[in-house]
C-alpha cells in the first residue's frame, strides 16, 4: 500500500493490481459536517414536536423524551446512516464522499462506532479543530477517530459506465483512407499521448470555449507532426475534428473500422 | 501497443456489470452467504476485472474506465480479501450476559488502573479539605454543595414537599445524558495517549473525595451514604469503565511490549471498547432513574437504612455480574473435568 503524490491512498492487491483511492481533505469532510449538523437538527426538531404530543399526558415526561431524543440522534444519526449506508451519512452522499476501511476492506460496525463516538476528542475544542489539524497532518488524511477505528474517507465520484459510442459514432474517418498512414500513426503514439486526445474529447464540454480551441490546437499539432496526412484529407477539418479522427485510428483496430466491430458509417465526408 | 478500446468494451463489458450485480446483492445484504459455485463465479468476475484494470493502466491512459474499474476492483477487493467475520445478527442477551463480561475481564489492567487514579483523586481531594477547608469553594463541583452540610441535610429533612415534583423524568433524562457525555469524553481522551482520560479520571476523584470529606467531618456520614450510594455504586463504576476504555485506546496508541502495526492494535480492541462503552451506557441510564426517583428521597421519607441497603445490594450484585458473568464456558469445562476424574457421578443410576 503506497500514499500517492495527490491524496491517494493507492492499494496493491494480492494479484498485483493497483487501484487508487482519492481521499477527501479537511474542507469537503467539513463541508459534508455542516449538512449533517444540519440534518441532526432537522431530525432533532421533528422528533420533539412528535414527541411534544406526550405532553397531554405529562409535560414532564414530554420534556424528558425531548432531551433523550436529542441526544440519541445526535449520537446515533452518524452510527446508524454510516452503516446502513455503507460508510455514507446525508452530508457525505451529497459531497460525494465515502467512508472506508483503510486496507480497503469491508467496513465493519466497530469501525464506524468507534470512529463516530471519538468525535468528542476531534471536534475540541470547537468546530472540529483538532479533527481538521489532525486530517491536515496525517499521510492519509485521517482524524484520531479514523486512526482509532482505522479508516478513511475517500471520495467518490458518481462513475459512467463507458461507453465508447457517444464519442465516435455515425461519424466517417477520413483518415482511414489512407490505412498505412493510419497504422503509422498507431504505431508512432503512446499510450499517454492517446489517453490525453481520448480525454479532452470526453471532457470538452466542460471546457471554457477559448481553452477548448486551445487545447485542441495544441493536441493537434502534436499528432500533425508524427505523421504528415495529405492535404486533401486535411483540409477544412478542425482541430477538434482531427483530433476525434485521431482517437478513432488509435483506440479502434482496423478490423472494426473495417465494419468488424464498428457501427456503420455514414457517408458523409468530414 | 494501445488496445482497442471499442472490442475491449464490447468484450468485457457484460462482465464487469455482473460483476457489479455480484457486489451489489452482497452490499444490500451483507448477511447473506453465497452458494460455492456463485462464490466462484464472483471470484473469476473479480479477477477478470483485475486483469482489465491491469491492462487499461498498462496499455491505455483513459482515465474514465480506469477509474470505472478501479472503483469495481476496489468493491470486489473487499468481498474478496476480508478475513474478519461478517458482523453477526445481534443477541443483546448473549451479548450482555456473556460478551460484556468477558471483555471487562480481559481488559481488567486498564481498569485497575482508572480505580487507582480515580482512588488517587479521591484521597488528594480529601486531604485538600480536611488540611484546608478553605479550599471547598475551588473544589466543589456544584453550587449547593458549597453550603455547611448539616444545614444541608436539615433543609432536605425538613422539606415539607417534594423539590423534583413533575421534574423527576426529565431530571432523570438530562442525568443520563449529561452522565454519557462526560463517560464518552473520558472514553474519547484516550486519544492524548491516555493523559486526557487519566486526568479527568483524577479531577473526578478529588471532586468526590472532596465531598465525601466534606460530609464526614461535619457528621453527616450516614446522609451521605444514603444519598449518594443508590445511584453512586453504578454511576461510579461506569465513570472507571469508560475511564478503562479510555486507557485501554492510550495503551494501544503507545504500544508498549506490542510490537505491532498500531492499526493491529487498534483492531484487537475494537470490539471491546464498543461492548465497554455499550455497559457503561446501560449503566448510566439506570444510575439516572435511580437518583432521580429514589437517591433525592431522604430520611424520614425513605430510610437510610434502606438507600444504604439498595446501594449494598446493587454493588454486590455488580461484582458478581462482573467476575462470574459470561463463565459458562468455564462451567462446561469444570463440568469435563468432573466427568473425566468422575466418570460414574455423570452416569445416570440404575432404576432399583
């Protein structure tokens, strides 16, 4: 198990696969706070005006229950959503964050019990200080209660299934006219520089519009210089597009383009 | 070599996603326990996407499947790799009567400690009031005890009516929660190596040895038993117990003679410390009944004798909970025994 260089947690199985855990830091994990102090107080106020209603029998017993539920929900809303959740509170889901065991196992009940009832030593002495100083110091961003109970909060992004068709379907390649200029292409690139065109592609609509033609300007120009298309090919084809073009010699096998694997192309030239 | 990116997912997609059924199912019923061929098949989906996750880092930078896959990795890793036990449906009975027990005994050190500091505390507080008597207004945790305790007991004697009328529940729930609290913070300070908890272990013992000492020397030893001994011989003992798990997190932080990884040493405590903190819960409500309905009630409404004769009989029973509770491995193994050097005293008699 390594620490990587931006707050991942990065675990080697016994196969010898890598995965990374990306770890949350001291202001997201507070941020997801805030949202579940909230909700405990949501909840508190609920529970008394619900539990008010005792107070027809007895205002005494109303105002007893009062006290008690507030102080279980305040205990038990981290224990209780934390693990039916599976290391999620309300605060933590709509962050994006997750608690886990630090070797990447299972999370166990112990750990979550543990880890929220030594909230009291991390939220000294106000606000979560030491629990923030604590995750800011430690390699794995953990405050004492995660050291105690030995896990982490990581964070989790909501994930797509991939699917390759969003990005090159119904759209006619060009390039692959020229099948030796193609395999010289496949040939000549690497993996990253792959990876980095396939990238900017899925992530161009996020872009600034100016950044958009720059980034794609200078990806372009990096794949113009392996190797030379004719400029009959080339002409009146964007950046982007070529770069698309690009991607689609690189990440498909002659045999798909070839109709193999593919979906059919239109024939419209681009 | 840069891998077809559209065959590869084409191919090992349907994979991954029953993969993804596999891990889900387990997840929305962590109980259940999967027949051997289904465990197989998780076990050959996992390793698949373990070789696909190979592959994507090795051959290709595309950072949404990889990421795609690693979170699939990382759920199955977990299915996969875990030795621990599956979290068992609770049995609140076998956990009290056996577990809770069992696991104060085996931490017994730590809480031999607690009593000692707690003890320490106890006789500096003492000593501090009986040397100094000026010292009572630095020492006194609560306002109303700050007052002579003759006149004290005179005005709770002479009380013509009752002071927690239609205040007993909720003094009773505010006792409790205010008692779990502190016994929590105890618990948690563990985490300054133990010197937090040992601390208020200390200052709680000088606090109740300095009231004690207070009530001793101005006469008042009988009202003092009787007023603090129906609810202190369980409230105490759950303030040494939280203070017992407390030491036991400091002795884990600072390791000692264990030479293991801190998170192993943590880990083999886990269970314990939740069962600790679950008695002293258990504990601190009951003690919060107890002096709200009954330890306020004093001589002539309820005799000494008999708050004394409570307190008597609830620490007996206490002890005994704790040292021969959660045995009955013990009994069978004696009962063994017997039958081994025995062998007829198991036999049933012969009829005539």
């Amino acid at each position: 198990m390594n620490h990587g260089a931006t707050s991942t947690l990065e675990i080697t199985t016994p196969e010898g696969v890598v995965f990374a855990l990306p770890l949350a830091g001291p202001v997201t994990r507070f941020l997801a706070f805030l949202v579940d102090w909230g909700c405990v107080m949501v909840l508190a106020n609920l529970i008394s005006l619900v539990v008010g209603l005792f107070g027809i029998v007895s205002r005494d017993l109303a105002m007893a229950l009062t006290i008690a539920a507030y102080f279980i929900v305040s205990i038990g809303y981290g224990i209780v959503t934390e693990w039916y959740w599976r290391g999620q509170t309300i605060g933590k889901r709509v962050l994006n964050l997750r608690v886990m065991d630090a070797r990447g196992m299972r999370l166990q009940f112990n750990q979550v019990v543990i880890r929220n009832l030594l909230r009291f030593v991390d939220g000294l002495p106000a606000w979560y200080f030491v629990g923030g100083v604590a995750c800011l110091v430690n390699r794995q961003a953990q405050r004492l209660g995660d050291i105690a109970a030995n896990t982490i909060v990581v964070r989790q992004p909501k994930l797509q299934a991939p699917d390759l068709n969003q990005l090159m379907a119904d759209k006619y390649n060009s390039f692959n006219d020229h099948p030796h200029l193609a395999a010289r292409l496949r040939q000549g690139s690497t993996p990253q520089e792959a990876g980095v065109a396939l990238s900017a592609l899925l992530r161009r609509n996020d872009m600034d519009p100016q950044a958009r033609v720059e980034l794609f300007e200078t990806i372009a120009g990096h794949f113009k210089s392996k190797v030379a298309f004719p400029p009959e090919v080339t002409e009146g084809l964007s950046d982007e597009r070529y770069v698309r073009n690009v991607v689609d010699v690189l990440f498909r096998s002659p045999t798909a383009q070839s109709g193999g694997h593919g979906p059919p192309y239109k024939s419209t030239r681009q | 070599m840069i891998i077809d990116l559209e065959q590869f997912i084409t191919e090992e997609k349907p994979h991954w996603q029953a993969l993804e059924k596999v891990l889900d199912r387990l997840a929305n019923d962590p109980q259940q326990i999967l027949p051997v061929a289904e465990v197989r098949r998780l076990h050959y989906l996992y390793q698949r996407a373990s070789a696909d996750l190979a592959r994507i880092r090795t051959f290709c930078a595309e950072e949404n499947i990889r990421r795609y896959l690693e979170s699939l990795v990382a759920r199955g890793f977990a299915e996969i790799h875990e030795t621990r036990a599956k979290p068992r449906r609770l049995r609140p009975l076998h956990w009290f009567f056996g577990s809770l027990p069992r696991a104060f005994r085996r931490h017994f050190k730590a809480f031999a400690l607690a009593c000692l500091l707690f003890g320490i505390g106890g006789v500096f507080g003492g000593a501090a009031i009986w040397l100094d008597p000026e010292a009572k207004p630095v020492l006194m945790p609560f306002a109303h005890l700050k007052g002579d305790p003759s006149e004290r007991v005179a005005m709770e004697e002479n009380a013509g009516k009752d002071r927690l009328e239609e205040q007993k529940s909720t003094f009773s729930s505010h006792l409790m929660t205010h008692n779990t609290k502190v016994s929590l913070f105890v618990m948690a300070l563990g985490m300054t190596w133990g010197l937090g908890t040992a601390l208020l272990l200390f200052t709680n013992g000088i606090m109740l040895g300095a009231v004690a000492m207070d009530y001793i020397l101005a006469g008042e030893t009988t009202f003092l038993l009787g007023w603090l001994m129906p609810h202190g011989v369980i409230e105490i003992p759950a303030i040494l117990v939280a203070g017992q798990a407390g030491l036991m997190i400091g002795g884990a932080l600072l390791g000692g003679r264990n030479a293991e990884p801190l998170r192993f040493r943590f880990r083999d405590i886990a269970a314990d410390l939740i069962t600790l903190i679950g008695a002293v819960a258990i504990m601190l409500v009951w003690a919060g009944i107890i002096e709200a309905f009954l330890s306020q009630y004093h001589a002539p409404v309820l005799p000494y004798s008999l708050k004394i004769g409570f307190g008597v009989v609830e620490l007996t029973l206490l002890i005994v909970f704790l040292t021969y509770g959660g045995r009955g491995q013990t009994v069978a193994t004696l009962t063994n025994w017997r039958l081994a050097l025995w062998p007829k005293a198991g036999r049933p008699r012969k009829a005539g």
